[in-house]
C-alpha cells in the first residue's frame, strides 16, 4: 500500500458507470470541500479519467495524488495540501 492508500479518508465518492467528463467535474467538487490534509477516496472505473484526466488535474492543483488498479476498477486517493 502506499502512502494515501494506507490512511484513512474522509469521504468515499462513488463515480462508478461514470464517463468523462463526471469524473473529474464530482471529484472537482468534492476536493473543494475537504479541509487541509483530508483525503478523499474515488472510486472509479472510466480509464480515461483514473489514468489521464485525474492525474493530471491532481498535479496541476498541487494534490497529492495515488491510483490504485484493483480487478475492474481504481480506488484513487488524493489529499488536498
């Protein structure tokens, strides 16, 4: 485990049977309202947005981000700074 996936978030969204771009837009949203050093847990199973849109969105907010591919889906953590 790594180090996000190993603490314990504050909030689980489940973005399941989403695709692009509800990902990102619900995630967007939920991050907003989380307090400094919370972690929220997304669950996921778009491969666009847990390989592509996310990450790259997390980087260039400055989040804190982690993926991890489980058999179908991702769980992706990521914790506002």
């Amino acid at each position: 485990m790594g180090e996000l996936s190993s603490q314990t978030p504050v909030q689980t969204l489940d973005v399941l049977g989403r695709v692009c771009p509800y990902p990102l837009v619900l995630t967007k949203k939920a991050v907003e309202k989380l307090s400094s050093g919370q972690i929220l847990k997304v669950l996921c199973d778009a491969p666009a947005s847990a390989e592509d849109t996310l990450p790259r969105w997390a980087e260039k907010q400055g989040l804190k981000f982690e993926a991890v591919k489980l058999e179908d889906k991702w769980e992706i953590y990521i914790q506002k700074p």
